[in-house]
C-alpha cells in the first residue's frame, strides 16, 4: 500500500509547493466541471430566456401603445355592431324612431310602419320594415338618400312611387327597408 505521509516527507520544499498547485489544479478542475459548469450553462439558458421574455413585452407594449386609437376607432363603428346588450325589441324600436325622425325631418307623412322579420346570420342580423307614407316627390327622394346614408345601415330593398290623386303634389310611397347590425364581440376595456 502507498503511504502517502512518507511520499509527502520525501518531497523537497519545491515539490511540495508543486503537489499542492497540483492538487489545487485538479480540485478546481473537478470544482468547474461538477459545479461551475452547471450553473453557468444554467445562468446562459436564463439569460437567453429574459432576453425573449424583453423582446415579447417589447412587443407587447408597443401593441399597448395602440389601445387607445383602437378603441376609439371602434366606438366609431359601435352603430353598425350589435354587442348584445340590446333586446330585439329595443333594436327594432331604435330603429323604427329613426326611421320616423329622419321622416318628420323632410317633412314626410307616415302612414303605416311595421317592423318585418329579422332574419339571423352568424355574422349579421338582418331587421326588415315596412313602411308607407307620402310626402312631395323632392322629399321623398331625400328622405330615401338620409335613409340610406344613416350611421343605421339602412338599405331600401323595394319601393314602389304613386300619385296621391291625379295631378297632386303629393306623392304615396311604399318601402321596404332594411337594417344589417354586425355581430361584435365583447371588448375589454
């Protein structure tokens, strides 16, 4: 067996000192490889993951940035949406009220109003009216055009144009208008 105590007294001052650099070599050796190693292979692997979490809230935030003009751009649109807070009945009453203030404001008579069927689409839904009513043919016309330029989405589908009587001013008017209200999804604000 080796003793290592008589190995050690043998060694002169110079090899002592030269067995120790050894053995604190190889101890720092083992020390890199069992220790070290791992935690900076580990430390590099966290690094290149803060590195793509900075780069994802970069982006993020940027995006952010935009919320507000996205938001306002929406509100914009929110006539032609349909976000579900609103009953039918509450729709098609909106609706009917437009119908009559736009009316009242070229002077046209309502005769008859009569709210149609809705008609369902995943996208969309559809609310068809009729309506009758005279007025002189110049307001009319008009009337039709506010119709359909409306923030409603308004869109005469048929109308039919008649004399009241003969040689009259008046003008006896049958229409059947429809309104398209886009399906929205829920916007968290």
């Amino acid at each position: 067996m080796i003793n290592i105590g008589k190995i050690y007294s043998e060694l002169s001052q110079v090899g002592k000192i030269l067995l120790f650099v050894a053995v604190g070599i190889v101890f720092l050796f083992f020390m890199d490889q069992l220790v070290l190693g791992p935690i900076l292979t580990r430390m590099k692997i966290m690094d290149a993951e803060i590195e793509a979490k900075k780069e994802t809230i970069r982006r993020n935030m940027r995006i952010l940035s935009f919320k507000e003009s996205i938001l306002k751009e929406y509100a914009s649109y929110n006539e032609y949406l349909d976000s579900g807070e609103k009953t039918q009945e509450e729709i098609v009453g909106a609706l009917l009220r437009k119908i009559e203030t736009l009316a009242k404001q070229q002077n046209i008579s309502i005769i008859n109003i009569r709210p149609g069927d809705v008609i369902e689409n995943p996208v969309f839904q559809e609310y068809r009216t009729s309506l009758e009513c005279e007025g002189t043919l110049t307001d009319l016309l008009t009337f039709m055009n506010l119709l359909e330029e409306s923030d409603y989405l308004f869109q005469i589908t048929r109308y039919k144009m008649s004399p009241k009587s003969k040689g009259a001013e008046v003008i006896k008017c049958e229409m059947d208008i429809a309104r398209i209200l886009i399906t929205a999804e829920e916007v968290l604000t």
